[in-house]
C-alpha cells in the first residue's frame, strides 16, 4: 500500500469508541502501552524514525474532536497528520490538534518539527500530563480502506492541550506478532519499556 492511498484512506478519519470494540487480548492491551511510541517504534529502524508528514496546518477540527476538545462552533484548529514507519508499510498514522488559541509559547514549535516525531518534544523537557487512553478504530471516510485500532488521549501543559490520535496499521501488528512469537515464552515486549517518560494519568478524555 503506498503512502498516497493511506493518506487520502484516513485523512480526516473518524474515530468511534464503539460498545462492540473486539480485538485479541494482546492487542487490545498493546493500545494501552504507556510512554513515547516514537521511541518505542524507533528499535524498529536501524537510523532515525520515519516520518512521513502528510499535512501540518490550519483546519476546522472533526466533530468527535470539537466535542472532545470543548470547542466553541467553527473553531479552528492546527493539525498534523504523519505516517510513522517506512513509506511503503507505514506502522501508525498519528494526528495531533491543538486549537488555534493555545498555540502559544512553546507550542509554536510544534510548526518546526518537520520529521522529527512530536514524541521528542512531548516526553522530553517540561512534563506534560497526558490523560487516560481511549481506544476504538479510526474509520476512513473511503470505505475501501478497513477501520484501525486506535487509541487517543489529551496532552496538556499549563492552557495548552493536544489531542494526539495513533491508528495502527497491519504492518505494526505484523511485526509486533513476529517479534513476540520469536521471543522466549514468558518474556513478553513489557509495556513502558521505552518510556522516557511513563506519563500516565488517571482522568478519562
Ligand atoms: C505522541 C507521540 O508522538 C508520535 C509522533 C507523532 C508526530 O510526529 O506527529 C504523532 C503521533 C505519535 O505517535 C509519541 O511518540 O508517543
């Protein structure tokens, strides 16, 4: 699957927390690994994390992120949508919204980032409190592309919040299954185990 057909798949993807969410145990726990994923996909590369930045900008939020993020009507947003991983499997798709209004201070940085992953800025200087996950699927407004498992919580930091949604493609599966079935049994990959920083609060989003 190239990138292009990815990125036109899930741009503006819907995330729906469903009542009939079912996913095997291990992958269900997987989307609730604590710490920077960035850095715990980073094993996975021999050299630095691709990232792949598919858009970076000012757009009007979906409405499960108006909803989440309290916005008044018509509010605007900066987003950036990225895959993570080699171009021609990519392993996560994250999106990140701010609203307009709190990008201020140190956020603006966040225009710079270019293709370093926002995990080096968020689990690294001052702590940011991150909320409870939410898991769900992320589904693509085209229908020929299948729903993600996807989890996504709340950064903030003084007035400043960022709503950070990862959906994780079949190549992570695959290489995460490979990677566990080739370890010895009972040494699982530990959650948190590339956690600079654990991070983890208890407020649901
Ligand atoms: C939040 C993190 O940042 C990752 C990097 C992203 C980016 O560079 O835009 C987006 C989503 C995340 O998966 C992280 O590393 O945990």
């Amino acid at each position: 699957m190239s990138p292009a057909v990815h990125a036109l798949a899930y741009q503006d993807a819907r995330f729906a927390s469903r009542a009939d969410f079912q996913l095997p145990r291990h992958r269900r726990l997987e989307l609730h690994r604590p710490g920077s994923l960035s850095k715990w996909l980073q094993r996975w590369c021999p050299g630095t994390l691709p990232v792949t930045v598919l858009r970076q900008g000012q757009c009007l939020p979906t409405p499960d992120e108006a909803r989440l993020l309290a916005l008044k009507p018509r509010e605007r947003v900066w987003v950036r949508e990225v895959w993570l991983g080699p171009s021609e499997a990519p392993w996560v798709k994250g999106r990140t919204v701010t609203p307009l209004r709190e990008m201020k201070g140190r956020l603006q940085a966040l225009r710079n980032l270019g293709t370093r992953p926002l995990g080096s800025v968020l689990f690294t200087g001052p702590a940011w409190h991150r909320s409870a996950f939410l898991v769900g699927y992320l589904l693509p407004p085209d229908s020929h592309a299948h729903p993600l498992p996807a989890r996504r919580s709340i950064f903030s930091h003084g007035q400043s919040r960022l709503l950070v949604t990862e959906g994780f493609c079949n190549a992570y599966w695959q290489r995460l299954e490979a990677e566990n079935a080739a370890r010895p049994r009972g040494l699982p990959a530990r959650a948190g185990q590339s956690a600079s920083r654990p991070n983890v609060a208890s407020d649901h989003v």
